[in-house]
C-alpha cells in the first residue's frame, strides 16, 4: 500500500480517482489547492504524487517547482494527469528540474492507465507492498 497525495480541484474527478486508487490498495490524501497539498507533504509520508496543472489560486508548474526546492521532496514520484496539452509544458526549458514520472493527458486516459502510471513510478521498496 503507498500513500498518494492528490491534488485535484474538481470533486467529480478527484472522487473518481480516490475510488481507483483506493481499489488498488493506495491510501489516498486529496487536496484541492497547492497550500493543502503542501500541508498534507509536511504531515504525511507521501509516496507519489498525482496531480493536475490547472489548479485554483496556483500553477501546478509552481507547485512543481516549490516542492523540488526541498531536499528530502526532491526526488517524490509526480504523475500529471492534466487536460493542458503535454507538448506545451513538456517543451518548457526548465521540464528536466521538474523531474515528472509521467504525464497522462485527461481527454485520453482511463482510470485503470492512472493506477498503472502510480504503481510504475513507485520506489521498488513501495512497490512490493502494493497489491
């Protein structure tokens, strides 16, 4: 079982996520903003991350950024399943700091291609507790 923070602000999705993730033995945090979801990485052990980039008040980029600023977050797995075309973030010049597992885009993927991105990016000692 892994801890994965979500960060997801609509409900609809971030239910039908939480619902997958938890099929697959994944205890899940949801958060709907980028200050939540820093709070949730400052109080629980967290073993990926599955986010979108369009979020409230936030870019999920500066997220990305922020939480690659600290050491012991530097090198926690992201999956980003965003409707934001891939190519437009992927030809960004900073994309390498970002260090993102993968990026899934949301008009094309389906639930059970969001629980197997998380299981790939998960550390082989994470990956062994999951069902």
């Amino acid at each position: 079982m892994a801890n994965i923070l979500l960060l997801e602000p609509d409900t609809v999705m971030a239910r039908q996520y939480v619902v997958a993730l938890s099929s697959a033995g994944h205890t899940c945090f949801r958060s709907a903003s980028a200050q939540k979801a820093l709070a949730v990485l400052d109080d629980q052990s967290i073993d990926a991350v599955l986010m979108e980039l369009q979020l409230g008040q936030h870019n999920g980029l500066e997220f990305l950024y922020e939480i690659r600023t600290y050491g012991d977050l530097r090198n926690l797995p992201v999956v980003i399943i965003s409707s934001v075309d891939p190519g437009l973030v992927q030809s960004a010049s900073t994309y390498g700091l970002l260090r993102i597992s993968e990026y899934l885009y949301k008009p094309t993927i389906k639930l059970t291609q969001i629980v197997t991105a998380i299981n790939d990016t998960l550390p082989a000692s994470v990956r062994s507790n999951v069902s």
